[in-house]
C-alpha cells in the first residue's frame, strides 16, 4: 500500500491524500460505509458503487467468522468474490467485539474467550487467529487485535489493558509478517491505539504504535461515549505523534461534525454505522441540518429530502413519500433513507477533499458545523 498527500490545509491539520491498494486507489479523507456480514445494510453493491460512489468498505472479522464461516469464505475466492465487491475492503479484528460482548466474553493474555450471540458456541479469539481469519477474508487492509475499553475506564484498568494491547500487537505483527496473502494481492496491516480519555496513556500508545512503522495507523477506544471534546482533545494527541507520511484511521467515528472536526485535526479515515442504522430509525443528515422525518410537520412535505440535485442526483422522492413509509414499515423506506445518508457522507468528505485543496476548508468547515448542527 502506497499513501500520498496531495495538499495540506494552512489553518488547520487536515490534508487531502490518495492510497493505493490492491483494489483501487482511495482518495482522502474517507468515510468506509460498515458492511460488518458482507453487506452495507438496505443497499445493493451496484449502489454503492455506481451512486453512492464508495470507494471502500468495511467488514467484520468476528461476524464474518461466525456465519457464513471463513471455509465459505475461502471456497468463493475470498471476500471480494464472495460478495461481488471488487473494491478496497478494511476489516476490524474483532476488538470492538471484545468490548461489545462484555457479558459473553473472558479476556486473558492468551487472548478472547467468547461465547456466539448466534448459538452460544465457545470460541477463542487470539491475536495470531485474528491475523489468520483476516487473511482467509481477503480484506486489503486488516486490523490489528485490541482491546477496545469501555467508557468510564478506571485509569488502572485502561493502563493494563493498553499495555495488553501492545503486547497483542507485537505478536499480530509477527503472525502477519511471518504470512503471505491468499487471493494474490498485497494485504495491509494497522496497529491501534488505545488509552481512554487519558492523555499521557494515549500519547505513549500512539508512540508505541508509531513505532512498529507500519504502512498506517488506527485510533480506537473513541466514540463509546465519551463527550466529543474529548475524543477531540485524545485525537489531537495522537495526530500529533503518528507519523504525518501515514493514513491514520479513526475507528467508529462518527455524526457528519464529528469528521468535519477531526479532518480538521489530521484524520485520513472513518467508519461508523451511524448513517445506515439512524436511516432505518428515519434519521436523515443534509447540508442544512438533521431530519426526523417520522415527525408530523414532514406528513404533507412534497419536497425532495435534498432539494440541490447538483448534489443528490435522486429527486424521485418527497419527505412526505418516505415519511408515509416509514410509518407503514416498508423495506423501501430503510433502503431510501439508507442511501441518502450514505450519499451525504460521502459528499461530505469529498466537498471536504475539494476545500483542502482549494485552501477554503478551515471557514467552510466552521460555517458546515453550524448549519449540520440544526435539527429541521
């Protein structure tokens, strides 16, 4: 994998770049739209593709592992085949799952003791089986295994466990180095850093990390309820030490404001299953603001959701259409407003693309917080 940065912003730490992967290249700031099974949520891979224009997406190595299982996985040809996709693909570990399944799941050096949320099989997750089930899947860029603390974190507790972490990690790096892809194509590997809100438990993770001198780099343990200020104030730490030459990853993250922002302190990447699973509950993001659009006021609106077709090319529908089948629970509802939001992300990080390299970003972004932040 190759990253470059195209330009950098006067006023701010954000910059416009391009990775190259076996599958395509991946200009930046990115958002990944989550297809944790092999599959984006309501959406066909011709969409993403062709009208929502993603140029990558996520996987999960846990749910990936559980079903379909990673023998169907390596029968097709890996995951690209598997699913028709044949673009970048990045997946997470399985790390957040450690967090995620709290109550199923036993952490000891070895690794993840956990029990499946399908069927409630015993499994053991280990940093080099977490290393040897990403490589069966095929993803062009594979996680490191973490473990991803939770919010509060007593300072005690997210001091072992980042220490935990890094031990994880040198033994992911070994399993990684000392293996070879499956499907012909270079494979990429990211470390994480952890730490909680802690400032001098993040700086020495992100030195660690930085460290290893690995191809890119992630920022987990963000997003999981903290205030955002200081997800900011942990992501300003980081960036300043990660290398400035590498894409740094910020994982799980987050609202339209919360990329503008932290684009603004350096970030390359994102993904999150916000725009997809607040679309199915009828949460629209648009330039001008946040929709609900089960409310009332939306009943006899025949507007289109996003009224400026040079950006949303699809004015098919109103908000009172989709309003209408929201309420009667049809499956076209999920997938429109799925769609929508999908569209708007990836508008957004591209308008953010073209404001760094055209030097306006900084004013823009400030002006867009504003506007992203009404409720219509």
């Amino acid at each position: 994998m190759k990253f470059k940065i195209d330009a950098s912003d006067k006023y701010s730490k954000a910059r416009a770049g391009e990775l190259s992967t076996g599958h395509g290249r991946i200009k930046t700031p990115i958002f990944m739209p989550v297809g944790t099974a092999g599959t984006v949520k309501a959406v066909h891979q011709r969409e993403l593709k062709n009208d929502i224009k993603a140029q990558i997406i996520l996987g999960n190595t846990y749910h990936l592992y559980l079903r379909p299982g990673i023998d169907i996985i390596e029968k097709a040809g890996g995951l690209h085949k598997f699913i028709g996709w044949d673009m970048p693909i990045l997946t997470d570990s399985g790390g957040y799952q450690v967090y995620s399944l709290a109550d199923v799941r036993k952490i000891k050096e070895e690794g993840v003791t956990f029990r499946s949320h399908i069927d409630g099989s015993k499994h053991l997750f280990t940093p080099e089986f977490a290393i040897d089930i990403q490589r069966s899947i095929g993803a062009d860029i594979i996680m490191a295994f973490d473990e991803c603390t939770p919010y509060p974190c007593e300072y005690g507790y997210a001091s072992r466990s980042l220490e935990m972490t890094h031990r994880w990690l040198r033994r992911c790096c070994e399993r990684f180095d000392g293996t070879e892809s499956k499907y012909g194509y270079e494979q990429t590997f990211f470390p994480i850093v952890q730490g909680s809100i802690y400032k001098d438990l993040r700086a020495k993770s992100a030195e660690v990390i930085a460290s290893f001198e690995r191809d890119g780099n992630a920022i987990g343990g963000l997003s999981v309820g903290e205030p955002a200020e200081e997800m900011y104030a942990m992501t300003e730490i980081v960036c300043d030490i990660l290398p400035v030459d590498k894409p740094r990853y910020l994982m799980g993250v987050g609202t339209p404001i919360n990329l503008l922002e932290n684009i603004a302190l350096g970030i390359d990447m994102f993904d999150c299953v916000m725009p997809t699973r607040n679309a199915r509950n009828g949460m629209l993001f648009t330039k001008n603001g946040i929709i609900n659009i089960r409310n009332e006021k939306w009943k006899d609106d025949f507007s289109a959701i996003e009224e400026d077709s040079n950006l949303f090319a699809d004015q098919n529908y109103s908000k009172a259409y989709l309003r209408h089948l929201m309420h009667s629970t049809e499956i076209l509802g999920a997938q429109i407003a799925t769609l929508h939001n999908l569209h708007f992300y990836m508008w957004l990080v591209e308008e953010a693309r073209e404001k760094i390299i055209s030097g306006e970003f900084y004013d823009w972004k400030n002006k867009m917080v504003k506007q992203l932040a009404q409720r219509l």
